[in-house]
C-alpha cells in the first residue's frame, strides 16, 4: 500500500453531522480511518457513529482549531458550510472538495457561469435583485419560469413557480429582500444525475448515471443505471469530467441534468458530496459513494464501480416512513439515519433494492 497517502489510523475531519457524514463515518470504519465531526447544536445522526465529534457554531474559532488540529484531512458531508470555514482549514490541511468548487456551489451564477464556460447546456437564466429586474426578466422569460433563491436551497426550498398570469408587482412583494435567480421553465424527459470522483492528481473515476423521480421538490426515488442512449451517457460524462477538470475538483461532485426529448442534456445543478441520488451505490456496486470518497481522501486506490445488475434507491421521508413495516417483509437493504423526531418532508431513511 505504498500509494496511500495517509496512514491506516488516521483521522478524516467531517463538516457537517447529517446523514451523508454518518455514512462517510461509517466508510471510515470500513476502510480502517478514523472520523471526526465538527457540527453546530442541532440533530447529528452523525455523531453516534464517529470516532470523535465537537459540537460548535461555525465561527467558534477556538474549537475549529481544536478540530483542524486533531485531524489529518478534511471533507464536508452539506455544501452551505460558510466559505470562510473552508478556507480557514485550508490553511492547514487539504480539504475535500477545496473553497474554489465549494464557493462555486453555493452560489446559482457562479455554477451556472462556470457549466457554460465548460461547455455544458445551461437554461436561460436572469438574475434578481430588484423589482426593476424582475420586470426585464419576467418580460425577456414571457412564459413560465422558475424563481430559485440564489443561494441555500435545496429539495425544493427556495423556489416559486411562475406564469404568464403572474405580474412583477405581485412576485416583487413576495420575494423582496432576497436575491434570486429566474429561470426558464424546462420541459425535460426526467432528471438525470452524474457523479465523479477525482483526485488532486487528476485521477478520476465516473459512477453510472442515475435518473431521479421527485415529488412535491423532494428526491421520491432514484433508478440505475439511467436508462440513456450510449451517445447521451458518454456525452454527460465527458461534460461532467470537464466541468470537474476546470474546477480542479478533489473529492466528489455530484451534476444533475434536464434529460430532453432530443437526448440533449441542460445543466440544472451541481453538488460536492455524496449525493441522495447515488445512495444505491451502498449495495449495487462493490465500492459505494461513501467508500470512494474515503479512498480519495486517503490514497487508497479506487474501489470498482461497474454495474452489473438494475437498482432502486426509495426515500424515506416522515409521509411515507409508516411504509416501512411494508419494506422489511420484502427483500430490501433499509438504511435508517436515527434522527430526532419526524418532521414535515425530512429524510429519515432510503431503501435499496434489486430490479434486475
């Protein structure tokens, strides 16, 4: 194992305490690392499961450096941790994935800038910022659109759907103070999902694509392999690699497409973790999602990730978790992330099973 670069033993710093860094804890575990989990007050399923944990606000300086100290590396399990964070670790230790690709996802323009200038579709798209520029967008849009936050959003949050019916006036007065961005309304085939993984030395692996299904603006299933057309697939993939190239990535980066009717593909978003949507890599692949994250931050060589059978990830949210009892009578792997409490829409689980 001369190749690794850290030693077995070591300790991965994880950001966050959610469901993704109790899985990357548990890939830890698996791999002969250690974790540690740096999160703020809150429900941390995370916590349970790591070697060591401080809970601590983000700007809590003293414990930060408690916790840089104590680790070898770093990774994030959500991507709205404060840039400043990332680049005080930086300082000290390497950090997956690094404050350029970090900065980039958190902010709607800068992914959507940075998709183009790498060659990939991206919809028409405005930026808001006043009444005077919601009127020129609405007006340059003259049809369906949606409105998103420009930041912090996720599984539908921080968006408004809009039509020909509704008026600046009214928008205006629902959406003020915050910064958003409209875009064009894409009628598309299904959403499909992309994930690669890369190392500093441009060492890459790509994950087969996933297509998603949501309902109410939250991830309801993910099928794979996606079922595209070999010309489609490769074509994702090469975009994804570029994308992943310009960005220098290290660590995982997850890219959901608008899949249309012509086999084209329209960037809608990006994300540098684990992702909900490859959650199905836990039991269809020989080396999960999660495992291959710890492999990159550590050196070990890459894990296999070729397909060999169909997969189906379910979610398991608070309105569908009495379907559970249903899921253990049946032959299913169910992973279930221990959180306090049931709470509208929130993620307590997923399912993974066997098509074909």
């Amino acid at each position: 194992m001369s190749n690794v670069l850290l030693p077995l033993g070591s300790s991965i710093g994880i950001l966050g305490g959610g469901q993704l860094g109790r899985m990357i804890a548990m890939s830890c575990i698996e791999l002969g690392y250690k974790s540690f989990v740096y999160c703020p007050q809150g429900d941390n399923p995370a916590v349970e499961v790591s070697s060591q944990h401080i809970i601590g606000d983000w700007n809590n300086n003293l414990l930060l450096n408690k916790f840089i100290s104590s680790v070898d590396a770093v990774t994030i399990e959500f991507e709205n941790i404060p840039i400043e964070v990332i680049q005080k670790v930086e300082q000290k230790l390497l950090v997956y994935p690094n404050s350029k690709v970090l900065r980039t996802s958190q902010y709607r323009p800068y992914e959507k800038k940075y998709a183009k200038l790498s060659g990939i579709d991206v919809p028409r798209w405005w930026l808001v910022n006043s009444k005077n520029d919601l009127e020129f967008a609405m007006n340059e849009l003259d049809g369906k659109g949606i409105l998103k936050t420009s930041s912090f959003g996720y599984d539908g949050k921080g968006q408004l759907k809009i039509t020909k019916k509704d008026t600046p006036d009214k928008i205006w007065e629902i959406i003020k103070g915050k910064e958003f961005i409209l875009e064009e309304f894409v009628n598309f085939n299904s959403e499909i999902s992309f994930l690669i993984c890369r190392r500093k030395n441009k060492e890459f692996c790509m994950f087969p694509p996933t297509e998603n299904k949501h309902k109410d603006g939250i991830l309801n299933k993910s099928i794979a392999p996606a079922d595209l057309s070999e010309e489609t697939w490769l074509s994702g993939a090469a975009k994804v690699s570029k994308l992943a190239e310009d960005l220098d990535l290290n660590g995982l980066l997850a890219v959901e497409f608008f899949l249309l009717e012509n086999g084209k593909l329209l960037f809608n978003e990006m994300a540098p973790r684990p992702h909900n949507s490859f959650h199905w890599t836990m039991d269809g692949l020989s080396c999960s999602q999660f495992n291959q994250l710890v492999r990159c931050i550590t050196g070990v060589p890459f894990g296999d990730i070729s397909i060999s059978s169909s997969w189906e990830m379910i979610n398991l949210l608070s309105e569908n978790f009495s379907d559970l009892t249903k899921y253990y009578s049946e032959k299913n792997k169910i992973y279930l992330y221990n959180k306090n409490g049931i709470k509208t829409k929130r993620k307590l689980g997923h399912i993974n099973r066997l098509i074909n």
